[in-house]
C-alpha cells in the first residue's frame, strides 16, 4: 500500500467513524426531542385533567351550597308549618269552648 492509500484509507475511517457519531448524536437529540415532545403532551394531558378536576368540584360546591339552601328554605318552611298548626290547634279549641258555651245558651231557650 501507498502513502496516499493509507492516507485515504485514513481518512475514509475518520469521516465514517465522524459520519457514525454524527447519526448517533443525532438518534439521540430526535430521540431526546421526542421523549421531550411526550412529556410535554403528558403534561398538557395532566394540566387538563387538573384543570377538569378544578370545575368539577367547584360545581359541585355550587350544587351542595344551593342544597344547603334549600334545606334550610324546608327546615323554615317546616318551622312556620308547626307554628300554624298550634294556632289551629288553639283555634280549633277555642272553638269547641265556643260552642259548648253555644249549645248551652240555646238550650236555656228551648221549651
């Protein structure tokens, strides 16, 4: 072999070895990329999760605070219910004295 073959041959082995890790590096930084790329999405993924988590229990505060409300419209309207029905009551009673009271003076007219 010649000097200039050996040369070449020299070379040709540099630029394919160059060439070689050049691909590799290469390989890796796309690899790298994607592995990056798929983290982002996985974040954005879990961002919006996060995000659908966040409206779903403010919702669902708003739905337990207006039960909470209507509770206690039930518990007030049931109070004054109560409170009526003790007026009846006490009417109701009222009335059978005025009757008996009634019935009594009636039968003094009576032959």
């Amino acid at each position: 072999m010649t000097s200039m073959t050996i040369k070449l041959r020299l070379w040709l082995l540099i630029a394919t070895g160059l060439l070689t890790a050049l691909i590799m590096s290469l390989a890796g930084y796309l690899g790298v990329e994607r592995a990056i790329r798929e983290i982002l999405q996985a974040t954005l993924n879990t961002t919006e999760l996060v995000n659908d988590i966040s409206r779903t229990i403010s919702e669902q505060s708003l739905a337990s605070n207006e039960i909470a409300h209507q509770v206690e419209m039930i518990a007030g309207m049931s109070e004054r219910n109560s409170q009526v029905i003790g007026k009846t009551a006490s009417t109701t009673d009222e009335l059978s004295a005025l009757a008996g009271k009634l019935s009594q003076s009636v039968d003094r007219f009576r032959l």
